[in-house]
C-alpha cells in the first residue's frame, strides 16, 4: 500500500511563515490606510508630496530616448559610480575606487539586506540601537543572526546613544554593529564624539559596521553629517548605505549606493548579483548627469531646514513638546500633555479624530517601548503643513 507524504495547505503556510514568523503588516501601511479613509493629512510615511526637479525627469528621459534601455553591469553604470566616488570625497575626504568599492543598489532597504546577507552566519550576532528602522530586524533574521539590542535614552536635549551599553553588548559573537545617522526615526545626529566612542569599541576586533547615512544630506543648523567615511578606521570596516531616493525627493525610485573597502565589496557583490543583479539603466545615467550640479545636494540642508522651522514653529501653539530635530525631515513630539493614551492608540486617534497622521515611535522597537512619542514627517508642500498645523493648533 502506498503511503503519501503530502502536507495539509495549512501545514504548507506554516512552513512557509517559520522564518519570519512575526512580521506582519508595517504601522506605515496601516497609518496611510487610516489617513486616507479618514481624509487625514498624512504626516506619517516618509515620503514627499511634491515633485522632484523637471531637470532630473529630463535626464532619465534623455537616457530613455537616447537607447540606455538594456542592462548596465552588475555593479552599476560606471559614470555613476565615478560620479559618487567624486562627491564622496570632496565632503568628506575618503577616496573609493568606484570599480571595486562602489555598487548601485536598488534603494538603500536592498542594500542593508544584501549587507547583511553576505557578512553575518548563522549564530552571528548584530548590534543594534532602537529606536530602528523596520527592515534591519528582519534581514538579519533572514541571515541566521541575532539581533542585539540597545535602546537610546530619551531626555530633554532628545536621543543620544549610551556607547557604554553598545560595549557592553559586544562580544566575541558579534559580526556587526548597525548604526544610522541622520537617524530614521528620531532625528538626531552622531557627532564627532560619538564615532570616536564606536571606534574605541570595535578597536582591535574583527567587528564590521553597517553605517546608514541615506539622510546625509538634511543634517541642520550649520552642523556637518559625521560619515564613518571621515575617520580612516571606521572606513576600514565599514558599508555605507545612502539613497538617491531621498536626496532627490524620488523615493519611488528605488536607487541607492552601498560604498566599502574593496574586500568587502567583493562579498557584498557576490551577493547582489543574485537577489537584483542589477539596477535600471536609465535612472543610473540620467542621475550621473544630474549630479553634475552638486547644488540640489548642497543646498538641501537649507531647503529642509525651512520646513522644520515652519513645521516646529507651528508646533508650539500646540501643548506637545518639541523633541530636537538635528537631521532627517522627521520631527518628534512628546504629547503626554495632550494625553494619555499609549501611542499606537494615540497616533490612531490623531488620525481619525484631528486628521492629521503620524507614526507611533514605539513601532521602531522590538518589543513595544512607550515613551509617549510620536514621529511627523515634514518633507511636504507649505500648504501640507500648515493645514496640519491649523489641526494640531486644537491641541
């Protein structure tokens, strides 16, 4: 008698589920599926309402009518790499060869999985500081690693790390240190010192950095972006991710750029060539030519600053309390004088009641941590934020 070995559908999904078993879907998509149900101003994903300079539209189409349709090579167009290798550095001092230490990625979310895919083996383990960015979890899941995790303290001057509680968590098991600066969602910013504290840590340590810089272009208030590309020893070690997405105000585009010393480029490629091979032709040239101006990127700091400023000071007629916002186009708010509901629950009455969405703070953690938080997001029109603003004026 034959015997089967066929599973139930339901035996099938659980196996399908087992090595993510706890994504679900993101607080970003059920905070714009709320604004949009209830005509809320969205504030909440990250994203611009407004369109991206007609010159770079112009160059990608130029590329597009001029043939540049057919696959580029694995590691991007070379122009494109040249052209990053060059404005690297010219701010901040660091030469990369761009044929063996620079490849376009398809946005800078490919670019930390492919990072994370190719450095860290099962049992790894991976430090990283919460408040955090959603896909850093599940990538190194996918890997076979263990995250690590180390909270950021909270206080009146905003979010700073405790680099002694990053030292703490190293040990002779840790493959990988994640930092992100600007940072997604607090908005606050390393400085000088801080790098310093990260390099005192992995001194003397076969210890690698994933280093995501894809706001170093929006860092405010005269200040400098403190790239890991600025201190030798850190460069030495490290992938920096940045996105085109976000400096050019197209994030629908999806390209970005992982930089790192030729030996770990080579295991980041080996990688890459199997999950995108590689990235659209066109957008690659057509932003080659574009950045031949630097100044849409040199003048972000001062484009962006503008909106915190009229976004912070329409703030202040409501009761929250304004956290700093140093770097991203993110502003934090305390609200506990507004009240006292938790702040996935705050952000969903925010939204339907006041109309105007945001994001609780507590969804970038692990495990929930309430602060009484909330994230705005400020990339948008004049007119966006200030009908948000007549809004929250209410509270």
């Amino acid at each position: 008698m034959k015997t089967s070995n066929a599973t139930t559908p339901n035996a099938q999904l659980a196996a399908l589920q087992s090595r993510l078993p706890n994504v679900g879907t993101t607080i970003f998509t059920v905070m714009s599926a709320l604004a949009t149900e209830k005509g809320a101003v969205n504030l909440g994903q990250g994203f611009p309402d407004f369109d991206c300079d007609p010159a770079l539209v112009d160059a990608v189409a130029g590329a597009m009518k001029a043939g540049l349709n057919q696959y580029p090579p694995m590691t991007g167009v070379p122009v494109l790499r040249e052209a990053i290798a060059a404005k690297v550095a010219k701010l901040y001092g660091h030469s990369y060869d761009p044929a063996s230490e620079i490849t376009i990625t398809a946005g800078a979310t490919q670019a930390i999985l492919t990072t994370i895919l190719c450095s860290v083996h099962p049992g790894d383990e991976v430090v990283i500081i919460e408040p955090v960015y959603d896909s850093y979890v599940p990538s190194i899941e996918l890997a076979g690693g263990k995250p690590v995790f180390v909270q950021m303290e909270v206080g009146p001057q905003g979010y700073s790390v405790p680099w002694a509680k990053v030292a703490a968590a190293v040990n002779v098991r840790t493959r990988l240190i994640m930092i992100n600066s600007p940072h997604n969602p607090t908005g606050s910013v390393l400085r000088e010192p801080d790098l310093r504290a990260l390099s005192d840590i992995v001194r003397g340590t076969n210890i690698l950095i994933v280093s995501d810089e894809v706001y170093e272009h929006m860092v405010y208030d005269g200040a400098r972006h403190e790239s890991v590309c600025r201190h030798p020893d850190l460069a030495a070690r490290s992938f920096v991710i940045s996105s085109f997405g976000k400096t050019y105000h197209v994030t629908g585009w999806k390209v970005g750029y992982v930089a790192a010393p030729a030996a770990l480029t080579a295991e980041f490629r080996k990688v890459h060539q199997f999950n995108v091979f590689t990235v659209n032709t066109p957008v690659q040239h057509g932003l080659a030519r574009y950045m031949e101006d630097p100044a849409p990127y040199l003048e972000l700091p001062h484009f962006y600053q503008r909106k915190r400023d009229l976004f912070r000071d329409g703030l202040k007629k409501s009761r929250f309390r304004l956290l700093p916002s140093d770097g991203t186009y993110f502003q934090c708010v305390d609200y506990s004088a507004v009240s006292p509901l938790p702040e996935a629950e705050f952000a969903k009455w925010l939204t339907a009641e006041i109309g105007v969405a945001a994001i609780p703070v507590s969804a970038f953690y692990n495990q929930p941590k309430e602060s009484g938080i909330v994230r705005f997001c400020f990339a948008k029109k004049d007119e966006t934020l200030t009908a948000a603003l007549d809004r929250l004026a209410t509270l």
